[in-house]
C-alpha cells in the first residue's frame, strides 16, 4: 500500500494535534536514527513527514483540505 501526498498530510496533522511542536523533532530524530541504521526507506518516510510537519508550522496549507503537490 502507498501512500499519497493527502494521507501524509493528515499523519502531520494528527502528530501535530497530539505533539504540538514537538512533533517535528521527533520526525527529524527519527530520520537521523534510520539513516544512522541505514534504513533509507523509513528515514526517507520521515523526512517526507518533516516537510508536511514545516508547512503546519508555517501555516502554508490548511490540514482539513486536501494537497496539491507540484
């Protein structure tokens, strides 16, 4: 199963509703851990959600609506 831009964003919005700020450090945590490891599909995963995770902070996009990626 992959998953698409719109279920990425609303992973982020829901760690964002559960965590607050400190969301995004646990995602970039989590990145240098599986790239330390060696696991370049899972850091690749959260470095993604480190991306949807900044436009929340930032206000860039609303998480109730769906993505566009260009």
């Amino acid at each position: 199963m992959q998953l698409t831009a719109n279920d990425f964003y609303r992973l982020a919005a829901d760690l964002t509703d559960e965590h607050g700020a400190d969301a995004m450090e646990y995602a970039r945590r989590a990145v240098a851990a599986f790239e330390a490891e060696g696991a370049k599909d899972r850091a690749r995963f959260w470095f993604t959600m480190c991306v949807f995770l900044d436009d929340l902070a930032e206000h860039r996009n609303d998480p109730d609506r769906p993505v566009t990626i260009h």
